[in-house]
C-alpha cells in the first residue's frame, strides 16, 4: 500500500483526531505522524503489525536455515578446520597485537 500525503499526519493533528484516524486505520489505511516535520511514528493496525513481525520471524529462520546449509556444503566438501587449532591461532594473534 502507498503511502500518499494524506496519510502523513502532524503530531498535533493526530492528537486532536485519534479516534477518526484509528478508525481509518482500522479500514486498512496506514498513517505517519510527524513531530518537528520529520517522520515520528507509524499508526498501523494491530494485525497488520502482527503479521509484520511474523515476516520477520520468518526470515530471520530463512536466513539461519542458509547459513545452515552453506555450513553442511562446507563440511562435505572437505572445508573444515580442528577448532583447537583454530582458537589456538586466534589467542596467538590476539597475544601478538597487544603485545607492545
């Protein structure tokens, strides 16, 4: 949905009209309120925001899961390292810098 300049809102204005304006919400209009003339906060409906952080949660595990593949395709081509070795590298780089 775009958002048009109708549906950008001065924070005064909003004060004055909350009720109209969470009732156009409600009808699926999606409203920024301003403050100093600058974008301040969104006015949204409570599904609508919902369903927002369910896309969110929903790629943040679309995203584990491919480093979680990338990891597995590593593994079976052969690209892995001992983990002592590889923390025992970085405490001697670690060792290094701050030695003076």
């Amino acid at each position: 949905m775009a958002i048009t300049t109708a549906d950008v809102i001065p924070l005064s204005q909003a004060r004055a009209t909350l009720s109209d304006l969470a009732d156009q919400v409600k009808a699926g209009a999606e409203k920024i309120i301003t403050k100093n003339g600058e974008s301040y906060v969104a006015l949204i409906d409570a599904q609508r925001l919902d369903y927002y952080h369910q896309l969110e949660r929903e790629r943040i595990h679309l995203l584990l899961i491919e480093e979680a593949s990338r990891g597995l395709a590593d593994v079976a081509a052969g690209k892995v390292k001992d983990a002592r070795s590889s923390l025992n590298a970085i405490k001697r780089r670690r060792a290094a810098k701050a030695a003076p």
